[in-house]
C-alpha cells in the first residue's frame, strides 16, 4: 500500500527471484527501473500474495450437555486466503466420518440433545488453496439425571407450581413453505451475544436477508413469520443492533424489578424511557408514574423484528408483572406493495404473543390492536382493518394471561372519517399526536394494567401450598425408636420457597418408615432453571439404612405451550 520504493541490493538483472518468503511477505509490491544512457522507463507494480496453509488457533472442546438442550463447537483458524471449513460427524466408537451438510462455518451448533447422538464425535475440516487442517475429535456426552441414591423409597420428586396456562390454539393454520435457506436466516436460534459470523450476517442489509432473495424466489408470505435483525441502511449499519443491545443491556440491570414491559415499533418508543435515554413522555408519567417500567420499543420494528429479538436476548431471565404488545404495523406497507398476505401478518402477532409467553410465562400479556394506518380508503388503510379482523380471529382470550386491548374505533368520527387530530400528521395517519393521541392511548390502558396489577397482587397475598411427604425407610424393623438427622440444601430458599419438618426424624419402634414433610409454597415469579430442595440423611444411631440417602424434590413452573415455528 506504500509508494515509496526502495532498491534491492544485487538485483540488476532482467528477473528477480526472492528469497524463501513467509507470511510477512504477503503483500509486498515490486517494480523495475530499466535505464541506459538515454533514459529511463519504469515498469508497473506487481503484488506478492504468500499463501498459507490453515493453522488450528483454537480447538474444538468436548462437551457434556443435559438432555433436551443444545451442543455448540467452535474452532478457530488462519491461513492466506481465508480458510473454508467443514464440520463432521461420526458414531460413537467410529472412525468414519461424514460430512454434515449445513456445517460450513466455524461453529457448529447441533439438535437438542437426545439418546440418538449421545457419543457422536465431531470434528472440522479447515481449508484454502495453500493446504488444510483437521481438529481435534471431540465427543458430544448427553448428561442424565442423577440416579437414585441413598436413604429413601424414591431418589426424587416433581410438583408444578404457578398458575396452570391455557394453549393459545392455532387458529389460522397459516401454511408455512419448507424453505432452503432458512438455517441461514437463523444462524443461532437462542442466545446472546452474537459470535462474529452472526454479527456479520445479520448487518447485511434487511432485504438481502428476506426469505427467498438468495434463491430469487419471492417469498413474501414467510417474512412476517421468520425471526430476522432489522438494518437500517445498508450493510454494515450498526444503528438498530447497537439500540436492541442498549436495550438487552437496560433489562438485565432491571430484570429483577419490573412492572411493566413495553414491546413493538415507534408507537412504543414513543412512550419514552428507551434506548435513546429520552424520560417518559408527559402522557405515561400521568397515568403510570408509580410503575417501574421498562421501553424496549424500536422504531420500524416489524413482526419479525420482535421475534429474532426475542430470540437474541431481548427478555432473557426478566420477570415482568405485565407486558404491553403493540406490532404489525409495519407489516402493513408489505401487504400492499410485496404481496404478504395478511394472514402472515396476524400469525406474525400470534408468534410474538408465543414468544413473549414462553420467555415470561407468568407475566400477564396485553395485546393492544393495530391502530388505523393511513388515509380511509388507501390500500394501507383497508390492509390495516382486514389485519385487525383476522388478529380478532386468533381467539388470544382463550389464554387466560393474554388480554386484547381494543380501542381502534376511537379513532373515528360517527361518519367514518379520521379523528385526525390524534395524530401527528393528518396527511400520513401514522404516529400518535404526543398529548392527545398518547393521553388517549394511556387513557384506555390505565384500567386494564390496574387490573392486571390487582390480580397479580391479590395472587401474591395468597399464596398455595402444596405438601409433599418424603419416605424415608429402614432395611428392617428395630426394637427401638431409631432417630434419623438430616440436612437440606438446594437452590430453592428455606421459609421462603418451603417449610420442612425439624431434623431429626424419628422411626417408631417396630416400624420400618417415616415420613419428612415438606410445605412447598407455590408462587408465580417465573425461575430461571429448576428449583431443588435436596434432604440428605446423617449417620443414624442403633439402625441399618438402606442404601439411599438423598432425596431431591424439583420444583417446575408449568410448562407453556411451544410456539408455532415458521420454519
């Protein structure tokens, strides 16, 4: 990249071999000077490239995964040109390896964990033109639970608690296309941060991204339905990331304390208090001031923006008592000029609503419904109402924790035409006027969050209580009383996730068991992982015991229904 040449020493004839070159000579430019006594001509530049062979920087690491979750490798490698790679699999206990087809960058994620690839080996495969390389084998090892030990009849136990969830039915049976190209539309299905290869491809322009564009298929119906980063500009542009990583970050210094959760595009971030660190606007400090709330809104968020969010570390771990859902609105310039159908749109809300109940299944889901869009009459306008009846269709009420909020007739005049004044511009009928379109929109969720908190109070104030009796048996009858001590561990919080019976136990003369009891108090704060309580038998006086002396008891929340999927 330089322009300042220098002579080589000894190099004056008409060709010039260089010394045995490295890596550091990748790069370097020559040219020759040809002179006489008349004058001289200076010939063009030519560039060295040195190639390389692949190096393995970083190996690839064995690992043991609990059942049901996922495996993910890496390795990391140089080499002059950029290497290609190729992950492989084989049996447990095989040598021969095979190729996985969607296994061509330097991670490897695999299925959930199951008793069928327990013991698979992999390994990669990394190459340039220079030569290649192969890593280390690793082994995927399944982790199962713990089997039964010492002291009791049963080694462990599950109880359910939390409020038991209604399915959200499928109601529309949107027909979703098979499509080749979507494991690399989600490079990692669950988890943040991004590695760099995710960080590059999802700053590749939106549209380039869209389900269909590679294979120059048009695809439309899938895009509303299929997780995807939003991009402002053109590829490279950080700015949306850069916002939903303020926001992950903002929810995990608050996920401990939330009240309310405001979710969906511009109409939310409007509300203040989000990325941009703008304070609530007057409307939301009127009406919620006493709520500790958190915006994580961002301005031309689509359905499909919300659902790669929600995937990506947007709520992971926070507990909110209500969120507030307002989406698709976006969606509908795609119904007019790209020919989604607006069925797409209204399951595209439904997978949001399925995320968000998945990631915070206690929390109470307010929906409010898409507001007018555009002048009455417009393509917009008409696509906007068709989309509002078919979300009606969804039937979200069956869900005893989602509540739609419907105030979209508020926005008209007896003789149908546009109450213009609560927006901020009469032409466009897209964003809310900031005193008299967000006191109504305020206005018309004030009663139903009252409610809502009310409920969950009330809930709070009543908690259940589940008894769970713990057996624990001799391996013969004694002529006397034998008292049995123990201890309790586990990452549930005595008196406060239980009671237990006071150590020590005692087993009647003549009798061969006795029981531990044990108040579980049932709660509605959504856990991250399982709750344990874990009794352990001590030594015991005039007695043999059997050979378990451990008892754990899990304590689950319920299980919600698993949202529909697109691909």
């Amino acid at each position: 990249g330089s322009s300042t040449f220098a002579n080589i020493t000894g190099a004056t004839a008409a060709s010039y071999t260089t010394s045995a070159t490295t890596t550091a000579d990748d790069g370097r430019e020559f040219r020759c000077v040809v002179t006489n006594s008349v004058g001289s001509v200076t010939s063009g530049v030519s560039t060295l490239s040195v190639n390389a062979a692949p190096v393995i920087t970083t190996q690839p690491v064995s690992q043991p995964v609990p059942r049901g979750e996922f495996a993910r490798f890496r390795v990391v490698a140089s080499g002059t040109p950029a290497p290609s790679y190729q992950w492989q699999w084989a049996p447990k206990g095989s040598s021969a390896f095979s190729d996985i087809t969607q296994g061509t960058s330097n991670t490897w994620g695999t299925a959930r964990v199951n008793d069928a690839i327990d013991g698979r080996q992999y390994r990669c495969v990394v190459t340039n033109s220079a030569g290649s390389a192969t890593s280390d084998i690793v082994t995927l090892t399944m982790i199962r639970e713990a089997q039964p030990t010492v002291g009791f009849v049963t080694a462990t136990q599950s109880l359910l608690e939390g409020p038991e969830p209604v399915p959200n039915p499928p109601i529309l049976n949107y027909p979703y296309e098979s499509y080749p190209k979507a494991p690399e539309l989600a490079l990692q299905p669950v988890g943040w941060p991004l590695t760099e290869e995710e960080r590059t491809y999802v700053l590749k322009s939106e549209g380039l991204r869209f389900p269909g564009v590679e294979s120059n298929k048009h695809l439309p119906q899938l895009w509303p339905v299929t997780p995807m980063a939003a991009c402002w500009g053109q590829t490279g542009d950080t700015r949306w990331l850069d916002h939903h990583t303020t926001l992950v970050n903002t929810v995990q210094a608050n996920k401990g304390a939330i009240d309310i959760l405001l979710v969906g595009d511009s109409l939310t971030e409007y509300w203040g208090g989000g990325f941009s660190g703008a304070p609530f606007n007057a409307a939301w400090k009127s009406h919620f001031a006493q709520y500790r709330t958190v915006n994580i809104g961002i301005g031309g968020d689509k359905t499909q923006n919300i659902l790669w969010r929600l995937k990506h570390g947007a709520i992971d771990g926070a507990a909110p008592k209500v969120v507030v859902l307002l989406i698709g609105t976006n969606n509908i310039s795609s119904t007019v000029y790209n020919g989604t159908p607006i069925e797409a749109v209204a399951q595209g809300i439904k997978l949001c609503v399925d995320g968000l109940r998945a990631k915070c299944p206690n929390s109470e889901i307010v929906v409010v419904r898409p507001f007018p869009m555009g002048p009455v009459g417009t393509a917009t306008f008409v696509n906007g109402q068709k989309i509002n009846t078919a979300v009606e269709g969804l039937k979200f009420e069956n869900d005893p924790k989602v509540h739609i909020l419907d105030f979209y007739r508020e926005f008209f005049n007896a003789d149908g035409s546009i109450k213009t004044e609560y927006f901020d511009s009469p032409q466009s009928i897209l964003h809310l006027d900031y005193v008299k379109g967000y006191n109504l929109y305020a206005d018309k969720l004030k009663p139903m969050v009252e409610q809502l908190m009310a409920k969950i109070a009330a809930a709070e104030a009543t908690p259940k209580t589940t008894p769970v009796k713990v057996t624990v048996k001799l391996s013969a009858a004694s002529t006397q009383a034998v008292t049995i001590p123990f201890s309790v561990g586990g990452t549930a919080i005595k008196s406060v996730d239980y009671t237990i019976s006071a150590s020590p136990l005692t087993i009647p003369a003549g009798a061969t068991s006795a029981e531990i009891m044990v108040m579980v108090n049932d709660d509605v704060a959504a856990e991250i992982g399982k709750e344990t309580i874990v009794i352990t038998l001590e030594a015991t006086n005039g007695a043999t015991l059997g050979t378990e002396g451990v008892h754990t008891i899990v304590i689950n929340d319920h299980d919600l229904p698993t949202p529909l999927k697109a691909n």
